[in-house]
C-alpha cells in the first residue's frame, strides 16, 4: 500500500481501503506482489492507482506468462541445464583475477562449472 501511496500522492486510501487491500491481496507472495503492483503503476496514462482487480488480473497474467523454469521448480522438477557460455567463464576469471582472488577460487568455480555440465 506504500508503494501505492507514494507513486500517487494525491490518493489518500483511508484505514478500511488498506485493510480491503490487505486481506484480499495477502495470498500473493510479497516478491510477486510488489512486481505486479509496480507493473499496474507503469502502465501509461494511469491517473488512479490500481483496483485489487487490476492487481488481481495482472497476477494471474504474470504467474500465466512467467518462464517455463519456475513452474518446473513449482512443480518440483529440476529445470534443464543450460551450459555457462565460455565468455561468461571468462569474464568470471578475469573479475576474480582482477579482485585479486587466488587461484584456488577460480578453480574452484571452473571445477564447479565442468561438474554441473557433467550432470
């Protein structure tokens, strides 16, 4: 409801509209919420802030379109591996060879990386 508030100042929701707010939207997970709240306060030429049915809607949208990953993961299955491309490995290196890290930590990570690509 903060977030609310501040992105329209203007809106003063008295003690029951937060309360309303509140117990209608409480079963969304706070990290999905403040993403769908900031995604309804975005949207262009919007005077007024969101209805909980427009916060509503747009949660049901961003669980319907979210990556395919996290719905395995939902599901308890493990999502496929995808391989560290070997500009990221290193780009990796060179940072820990830049923050002055030893050797160690460096191997350590490729060993980690050669270990899940084996998997």
């Amino acid at each position: 409801m903060a977030r609310l508030a501040a992105a329209f100042p203007n809106s003063k929701p008295d003690k029951m509209t937060t309360q309303m707010y509140y117990e209608l939207l409480r079963d969304i997970p706070a990290d999905e919420l403040k993403w769908v709240v900031d995604s309804c306060i975005a949207s262009p030429f919007r005077v007024f802030p969101p209805t909980i049915g427009e916060i509503r809607g747009e949660w049901k949208q961003y669980r319907e379109n979210r990556p395919i990953k996290f719905k395995q993961l939902e599901a308890g299955k493990e999502g496929p591996y995808v391989p560290m491309p070997q500009a990221c490995k290193d780009e990796l290196n060179a940072f820990f060879k830049k923050k002055g890290f030893r050797t160690k930590y460096r191997d350590l990570l490729e060993n980690e990386f050669n270990r899940l690509a084996e998997a």
